[in-house]
C-alpha cells in the first residue's frame, strides 16, 4: 500500500480538486495544490491546513506545459510525491449555430486535457518508478467512451487521456507504481451547470472523491461512476451505426 503522506492535485481549486484535498487532508500529510483560481485555492489550502495538512499552492495554468513540467519536477525534488491526481480539465461544447468547435477551442481542450497531464505524469512516473512506489490518478470523463458530435474535442481528448492512462498503467506496473484512471459522469460543478442539457444520474463531487479514494486503496485500474455508465458504455459499443450516429446527434444541448 502506497504511503499517501505527499500528494499533488492539480485542479485543486475547482469542485472535485477541492473535494480530493479536503478527503485527504490531515496531520501527517502535505499537500501540494495547483489551480488557476488564486482566490479558491489559498480558501482550500486554509481548510487543508486546519484539517492538519501541511500545503503548499501553486497557481498554474496548465496551458503552460513547459511550466508545469518544470514545476512536477520541483515539487518532487523538494519531497517525493507518492500520490498524484491530475483533475485539472477543461469542458466544452461546440456553440449551437456551428457545424464544428473552432481549432482554437479544440487545441486549447487537447492541451489542458490530455497533453498536460500526461506531461506531468510522466515527470512524477519516472521518479516514482526509481523509488518503486507510488500512484498516479487521471481523471478523465465517461464522454471518453462516446463519439460526441458536439463535443468533439472534449471527447476526444478525454478518449486519448484514458488510453495513456493504460499505458502509462502497463508499462509501470512491474516497477510497484499503479496508476487509476477514472471515468466520472455528470459532476454537480460549476463547468457542468454551464453546459445546457439534462444530466442524468448527476453526483455531488464529494461523493465522488470517496469513491475515486476508495479506487485508490484497492488498487483499481479503472473507476467508472456511477457504475451506470459502463452499461452505457457497452450499449454504445453494441448498438449498429447508424442508429449509434443519430442518437448521439440528438444529444447535443441545441437539441434537447
């Protein structure tokens, strides 16, 4: 079992961040936390600290990758992170009167989701991997599983951070470190309620941090939540073409 006793978040001043801060926060841990809101995570880190963690902030943007790179290499140097979380993702949906997304909105998602955090996992693997211990966490998107026409540089991104994950999660495996992919649905967070359209089986993102913990602990490779989804995942695998491409075009938000 992993000693969870330095862990970095990134996206620690948004809801599911914070939740996974405020989880693990307690005396013996130090925390390190990214975001990008500085008013959010300094309000995070006092709760982190008072809960009896040790914190340390970075605000960071993690459209920088050079700089986030630079900064998981320091964080590790100044005591050896044994559990990270990437959370920090953006969410986003093609506007209601345009075929496609712009390039603009589709390289932003590509780096923000999938190309940062697979930057800075590397960074934290390949220390973690001398140590033989540790554990990696990306938090990806049940959209992953889907072809979404409306949202095809959220989904796509997604879809290619899981894939890394697995990979990432084959090739360290042998050296003691495990990586857990999770693949939540609609999360109760500010970036949900923005998008238009009905959220089926929404979660509280505190629900979902116990489960992501719990994952954790056991030493999953992948947490789907709720378990909902994966029956959904299926369905979309199963169902032919044709019918597969008309619903998932009636799923836009312009739609319902």
């Amino acid at each position: 079992m992993v000693r969870m006793n330095r862990i970095l978040i990134t996206g620690a001043s948004g809801e599911l961040g914070a939740s996974i801060a405020r989880h693990y926060a307690a005396p013996g841990c130090n925390l390190v936390l990214w975001g990008r809101d500085q008013i959010r995570l300094a309000s995070i880190a006092h709760i982190c600290r008072q809960a009896g963690a040790a914190v340390e902030t970075l605000s960071l943007d993690l459209s920088d990758v050079d700089a986030a790179i630079a900064a998981a290499r320091a964080a590790d140097e100044r005591l050896p992170v044994t559990l990270a979380f990437l959370v920090a993702g953006l969410g986003d949906v093609r506007p209601p009167d345009a075929a496609v997304e712009s390039a603009e909105q589709v390289q932003r998602l590509g780096i923000v989701n999938f190309v940062a955090p697979c930057a800075v996992s590397t960074v934290i693997a390949e220390r973690m991997v001398l140590r033989s211990q540790g554990h990696i966490v990306f938090i990806g998107s049940a959209a992953a599983f889907h072809a979404l026409p409306f949202a095809a540089g959220y989904a796509g991104s997604k879809a290619g951070l899981a894939r890394f994950a697995d990979a990432l999660r084959i090739g360290v495996a042998p050296h003691k470190v495990g990586v857990t992919l999770v693949s939540p649905g609609f999360i109760n967070t500010a970036a949900a309620r923005g998008v238009a359209g009905p959220k089926p089986f929404l979660m509280e993102p505190d629900q979902v941090a116990r489960q992501i913990a719990k994952a954790v602990e056991r030493g999953r490779p992948h947490l789907i939540a709720p378990r909902w989804f994966e029956a959904l995942r299926w369905f979309d695998r199963l169902l032919p073409t044709f019918w597969r491409d008309r619903l998932l075009r009636a799923l836009a938000p312009d739609k319902v």
